[in-house]
C-alpha cells in the first residue's frame, strides 16, 4: 500500500496579465495628470491666427481680455482703474505680460488695459495667438 504525503507542495507561479492591467492604469493616471499639470493662468478666449514663437516662461503674467471687453489678471477679475495694483505686485518676479485678447475684444480697451500695465512696471508684451 502506497501512501501519500498529508501535503502536497505546488510551484508558485506569477500571473502576469493583473500586472500589465495595473501597468496600463497606471499610465493611463500619469498621462491625465500631466495634462492637468498644465498651468495657463488665462481664461478660453478665440485667439486671433498667427504664427508665433513658443513662450518659455515658467510662471507668466496673463492679461485676458473677453469678447465684451472683461478684464482678469491670471483670472482674477479687474477694472481699469485697479489693474495697476493688482499687477503691480505679480511683476517683481517677471516683466513679461502675456496679453490673451479675444479676436472680438474692442481695440480701445485691450490698448488701455496695456497702457495701465505699462504704467505697473510691465516691460515686454506677449501677445497670445492660436496656431494655424
């Protein structure tokens, strides 16, 4: 009579499809967060057509004016008369201002709102354009 043992050992094995799931989720978590990453201080305008260089700036001063001539600094709501201290403040670091004007915006507001930027310490206007 032939005994058997009380326990049988068996191989561990390693199963690979749960990994590539867990791999792709990951990926897939990585690649939503990066585009989220994105930091565009600026509101969705229609830029007016142009060709332009890419801004390499890390962290730059958006000046965006809407359709019905609204104005915001890096989203923040302004009027006329307190964009000077409203800016004054965020230029110490950079004296770059990006202006996101919409194509739509009137002329005379998107002029005098980059006046008054220039009169809060703004040297160099960088005007947004969507690519063609």
């Amino acid at each position: 009579m032939k005994l058997r043992k009380a326990r049988v050992q068996r191989k561990g094995r390693i199963e690979i499809i749960p990994m590539i799931d867990v791999m792709f989720f990951l990926l897939a978590t990585f690649m939503l967060s990066s585009l989220t990453m994105q930091n565009l201080n600026s509101l969705k305008v229609n830029l007016p057509q142009g060709k332009a260089e890419q801004l390499h700036v890390d962290t730059p001063v958006t000046l965006v004016v809407t359709a019905d001539g609204q104005l915001f600094i890096n989203r923040t709501p302004v009027v006329l008369t307190t964009l000077v201290q409203v800016l004054h403040p965020l230029l110490p670091t950079s004296h770059e201002v990006v202006v996101s004007a919409d194509s739509k915006a009137p002329q005379g507001v998107v002029v005098k709102a980059m006046l008054q930027a220039r009169v809060a310490g703004a040297q160099h206007f960088l005007i947004a354009v969507a690519h063609e």
